[in-house]
C-alpha cells in the first residue's frame, strides 16, 4: 500500500511480518551451540527431563528441539537409548567420505559445462568462507566472531556448489544427507585446529583449478582435500587412517 504525504509517496509493510523466535527454537540454539562448542560429546544421551530441568522449559520443548537436531544430523534417536549426540565409527567416516568424492568428482566434471549461476555459487561459497575466516579471533577486531557452527556451515557450501555443478536435484539431495552426517565431525575438527585460514587457501587452490578448467588436476585435488578431511575426522576419534580404504 502506498500513502501520499505532500508531494512525497511513502510505503508501508502492514503485510510483511516475522515470526518471532519460540522458546523451541532457543533451545535449539543452545544446544546447536553446545554441541559445536564440544560441550557435549559424540554419544553423550539427551535426556528430556534433565534438559528440561536445566533450561527451565517444558519436556515438549525439549523433544521439539531434539526432533530439530535430529533433523539436522546432529543427533540420532538410538532405540532404547533415546536421543544421543551424533556419534560416526571409523567405518562410516570412511564410507561418507567415498560417497562425497564420487558426488563431489561429478560436479568437477561438470563445471565447463554448468550454467553461469551454478558456478558463480561456488565462488560466492568460498568468498563468504574466506570473509568468517579472517573474523576469527585474532585475525581481525572489527567483526563479530563467526560461531564454529557458521565456519562448518560456510565451508560445507563450497563442497555443496560443487556438487550442485551437475543440475541434478536427487544427487545434491545426497550431499546433503552426507555432509548432515559429517557436520558435527567436522566442527570438532575445526574447534580443535583453529585453521581455517589453511581450509580458505586449501578451497582456493581447488576453486582456482575449476575456473582454469583442468578437470584432471581438480580431481586430483579434491581426492587429496577429502582424503585430507577423512584423516582430519578420524585423529577427533583417537584412530589413524594406516588402512589404504579412503577416497581414491
């Protein structure tokens, strides 16, 4: 609607609103951040009524919010035990990583031939990636400290525009079920190193081979970069990655 003051046309909003933000999803955030923050460990049971008592909401807040993190693949509901922190094996590390290569090795092929937006997200991933690095503490006093949840999150896009080089909605729909699985793995990493600055020159070098279009050495590189992350999740886990069964 538009309202006509004097000579000058003014625009009001009575249309837009925002829901705001229920005691669910405070919750939620906190226990997102905890579990970013290593607060709570890999297997660590989330009872409902001890969350409940310590944050002083409603055991049906609680499960909502747990309902939410399982959603996003930061926890699991585990029959008899109820709902505990995601917590992956060695196996499934292995396994996970695999996938992405062959998910993520098709999008490399793809890149001469994706549309100019799929490959101008890629770019817009790792810019966005390089930004929250250099806000880190100590790298910069004139930004907010990114959260390790938005460092994770950052960093995953990139591997995400990637995979979205294909066009293909089902195999994107994969990564993400994949990089769901991995993300917590990967905040513990990143909490424990504090090297994002390595990761921003590490996803530099890889986006720069696509723009030269030099298929083979991105592919090289990416096997690298994800046999790299394998060997980065499994050292959170106390194992080391001696058996030849990672990305090849």
């Amino acid at each position: 609607m538009q309202l006509v003051v004097g000579q000058s046309v003014l625009m009001t909003f009575e249309t837009l609103s925002i829901e705001p933000a229920t005691t669910m999803d405070r919750v939620t955030d906190e226990l997102r951040r905890a579990l970013f923050a290593g607060e709570l460990d890999p297997g660590t049971p989330l009872r409902e009524v001890a969350l409940a008592e310590s944050l002083n909401v409603a055991r049906s807040t609680v499960r909502e919010a747990l309902g939410a993190l399982v959603a996003e693949g930061l926890a699991d509901r585990v029959p008899h035990k109820g709902t505990v922190v995601r917590e992956l094996d060695r196996a499934a590390i292995v396994d996970v990583c695999r996938a992405r290569l062959v998910l993520e090795s098709a999008g490399v092929r793809s890149w001469v031939d994706a549309p100019a937006e799929a490959r101008d997200a890629v770019r817009a991933a790792l810019a966005e990636f390089a930004r929250l690095a250099a806000a880190q503490p100590g790298t910069s006093r004139d930004r907010s400290e990114p959260t390790l949840a938005e460092l994770t999150a950052a960093h995953l896009a990139i591997h995400r525009g990637i995979v979205a080089l294909t066009g293909s909605e089902r195999l994107l729909a994969t990564a993400d079920s994949l990089y769901a699985e991995i993300r917590l793995a990967l905040a513990n990493v990143d909490r424990i190193r504090r090297n994002a600055a390595e990761q921003v020159t590490s996803h530099t070098r890889l986006v720069e081979l696509l723009e030269a279009e030099d298929t083979d050495a991105t592919l090289a590189e990416l096997t690298d970069h994800l046999a790299g992350a394998q060997r980065s999740m499994l050292e959170t886990l106390g194992q080391d990655d001696s058996q030849n069964d990672g990305p090849e």
